[in-house]
C-alpha cells in the first residue's frame, strides 16, 4: 500500500479527497481514505444502544448492516493525535491511502491553502508538505496545483506517494 496526505485549514480538504478517490477509482486504483475529524466529535449519539455500552465500558464496538460495518475503539491513551500508522495497518490492502488531515504523519502531503485563510502555511516549515493546491495563484519554489486540477494531483499522488512502513495495531 501506499500513503500520501491531504491537509490544510480549509473546506477545500474535503472537496478535494471526494474529487481525488472519484478520480483514481475510475482508473481502476482502490483507495481508502482516513479522516482525522476533531475531537468534539462523537460518531454516537447519548440514548442509542452503542453509546451505552461504551459509557457501560466497552472498549470496541462494531455496528454493522448489510451494507457497511464500522468499528469504534475508545482511546485509553492521552495524546493529542492519533498515529497514522496503526490505522493504516488496520485497512484492508489497497493501492493508495489518503490521509486527510493529520499533519504530523510522517508521509508526503499536499497542502490546501484557500483564498481568505490567514493561516501559516506548514508548507513553509515541514518538509514532507511537497505541494500546495490552492483556489489563489501561488508563486513558490514547491509545486502548485489549482485546487481544480484533480487529473493534475492525481498523477502527482501516484508518483510521490510513500510505501506504507507496517505498524503493529493500536
């Protein structure tokens, strides 16, 4: 499997993983993608069964249909993200997995920087953010990509993403 990252302080992340797995699935590739969603969000809600068995303590829980199964797993640990790796190691095998939004994994990135942000590039201090894909015209030394070029990105993913290291499960 490969690895490659998607992050930045946008609404444009989103637009562009969705534009990103449409376009690398019809070529024939599979993808799987890793959210990093934040930590006020809780995928239960209080009253439903699974809620409370974790309040009652479970520590994994799979809701399942006959259509999809997910797998929720409380955090016993304090840090302030989760590692990338074991998560990855938890997917079934694919060709590429897009990691959006955990800008301390140790994979190469895009960075999306949208007009009106007034937020500090990580580009500009972390060298595994190879590119930026933006809906501005940039001029730096890094390849830039128009937030719209999903052809454009898609190759450039293909080509710079990283072989995932095997990790053992959290």
């Amino acid at each position: 499997m490969k690895v490659f990252g998607i992050i930045g302080g946008c609404r444009g992340k989103a637009g562009l993983v969705q534009g990103l797995v449409r376009h690398l699935t019809a070529k024939g590739l599979t993808v799987s993608t890793i959210k990093r969603v934040g930590d006020d969000l809780d995928l239960d809600r209080p009253g439903k069964d699974t809620y409370c068995q974790r309040e009652a303590g479970a520590r994994q829980i799979i809701v399942a249909n006959s259509f999809r199964w997910a797998l929720m797993h409380e955090r016993t640990d304090l840090f302030d993200e989760p590692e990338v790796e074991p998560l990855v190691a938890r997917l079934d095998p694919v060709d590429l997995v897009l990691v959006e939004g955990f800008r301390l994994a140790p994979y190469p990135k895009i960075e999306v920087v949208m007009a009106g942000s007034d937020r500090r590039r990580q580009q500009l201090d972390d060298p595994t953010v190879i590119a930026l894909a933006s809906d501005l015209p940039l001029e730096l030394p890094s390849d830039c990509f128009d937030l719209g070029d999903i052809t454009g990105i898609a190759r450039f993913i293909e080509r710079h993403a990283a072989r995932f290291r095997a990790a053992v499960p959290a």
